[in-house]
C-alpha cells in the first residue's frame, strides 16, 4: 500500500519507455535528474481528454509531479517542455530516439546521480531532430559519450591503426561538454573508423541484445 503521507515531489526528467496497464492506466519509466531512473503509475492516462495522455509518451521532457510509494511513484501532473513532435515523421530518427532511450533504460539505477546521464540523452535527441546532422555520427557520438559519462571509456584502443583524425575526433567526444558535442562533421573514411571503435566498445561493455539496434541495421544507421 502506498503512503503519500509526505506529499508530492516533482522531479525532472524524460520518459524511457511507456507501457498500458488494465484499459487505462500506463505504466512509464523516467530517468530523472534528482533520483535517477524510477517507475512510474499514471492512473487514467489513456482515457481521451485525460491531461495525461500525451504527457506519458516516450521522449517527453520535463516535469513531474507524483507521490511516492514504496515500490513505485503515482504521477499525477506533468509539464512538458519538448515532446519532440518532429521524431513522429521521421522514421529512421524515431528508431534512433529508441534506442538511445533503450541505452539509457540499461545502463541508469534507481537513487543514482544521472545528470550526466540524462544531459547526453536530451542533447542526443535534439541532435537527431537536428538538421544536417548525420545519424550515423550522433549514434557513434552518443554511444562514446555514455561510456564516458559512466565511467567506463577505455581510451584510444591500444593496437587499432586509427587515423588522426580519427584520434583527434574521440579525444572531442570525451573532453567536450555534451552541450557543444554536436558541432563537428567527419569524412564517411573516419565515421566508419568511429563506428569500428564505438561497436567494440559497446560489445565489450554491455551484456545485452538491444532490440532497437535491429531496425538501425536495417537502415544503415
């Protein structure tokens, strides 16, 4: 049983994942700035004309206003600052959304600090709705960064024969703050150098298949 006896909190952040539960409730995950990632109740949210339904979409940033339970938070208002509209007309964007959001849901805890986190996640999305920037270069830079933020970045790989600007390029993506990663270009030779360092990385520091990265192969991306 819940007690909400200590009133509500707010908390910002942006929703990982949205799933229904019974014929009108959702059930959201929320990586947030304060608390980590948390789950969330949102009674009535799927009914039409509750002020919940577009507020407990994937992708939505912003904040939250829920009471606190022992296992989980009832939401029960929300402020929305970006829902991130351009990412419904944009199919390869949209499945390069999920998957950084599907990243962020694997490596993020509950009660953990994730500004980091949830910085390089808002950036990364902005960047994809961006335009003139190539996906493939937001994907190689999001997956870097994430190791960087979480402290597990190994460094230029010991052995690999990488061109300069290959080398120059990642020590960028480690040193930069995330608010400026997404200002530079590389040649179609470095990005396939990025994307060889990046997928090896990814590999060798994740024990999962993640299933968004299937509609991204399919795409090239």
């Amino acid at each position: 049983m819940a007690d909400y006896s200590s009133g509500p909190v707010t908390l910002t952040g942006m929703i990982l994942s949205s799933s229904p539960v019974s014929d009108s409730d959702r059930r959201v995950v929320i990586l947030t700035k304060e608390r980590g990632k948390i789950t969330a109740f949102a009674k009535g949210a799927r009914r039409q004309g509750s002020r919940l339904l577009a507020s407990t979409e994937c992708f939505c940033f912003g904040t939250f206003k829920m009471f606190e339970g022992r296992t989980a938070y009832n939401l029960i208002e929300a402020g929305i600052t970006h829902y991130f509209e351009d990412l419904r007309n944009d199919y390869e964007g949209a499945c390069l959304g999920m998957y950084f959001l599907e990243f962020a849901d694997y490596y993020t805890r509950e009660n953990n600090d994730e500004t980091g986190m949830l910085k390089l996640l808002f950036q990364s999305v902005r960047a994809i709705c961006a335009k003139g920037l190539d996906n493939r270069l937001v994907k190689v830079i999001y997956e870097m960064k994430a190791l960087v933020v979480n402290g597990e970045f190994p460094g230029i790989p010991a052995g690999k024969d990488l061109s300069d600007s290959a080398v120059y390029a990642i020590n960028f993506i480690v040193n930069t703050p995330v608010e400026k990663l997404y200002t530079f270009a590389v040649t179609d030779s470095v990005l396939s150098e990025l994307a060889d360092v990046a997928t090896s990385y990814r590999n060798a520091f994740t024990d999962r298949k993640f299933k968004s990265l299937d509609f991204l192969d399919t795409l090239g991306v």
